[in-house]
C-alpha cells in the first residue's frame, strides 16, 4: 500500500496493481497520480480528515 500521509483516507493497492499484471506504465502513473494528490502541508489532509479513530503505526507499517 502506498500511503502518502498519514491523514489520508486513501491509499494505492500496489499489489492489486501487480496482481492484475499492469504495465510498468500503467504501475508508474498511478504512483504518480497517487502522489500529485497528495496535500500541499499537513494540516490540510488533518483537517480533511474523517476517521473517528487513529490507526496505530503497526497498522499503517509506521
């Protein structure tokens, strides 16, 4: 999984993307995509933020 902040919601499934035999291309501009969206500073995606609960770093691989 390719988590771009911590406060975000969403994350890429690199190994779906994998296991669906994807391009090199394909795998690239996702990431690329994936990391365009990420917010400017981190008090913007804290703010965005909907989860009622934090996850623990053992969860997120932190």
């Amino acid at each position: 999984m390719l988590k771009t902040c911590l406060y975000d919601n969403g994350a890429l499934d690199l190994r779906e993307l994998v296991l669906s035999a994807a391009g090199d291309r394909v795998i690239g501009a996702a990431i690329a995509a994936c990391v365009n969206r990420r917010f400017a500073n981190g008090h913007e995606p804290e703010r965005a933020c909907r989860r009622a609960t934090e996850p623990s770093m053992s969860v997120i691989g932190g």
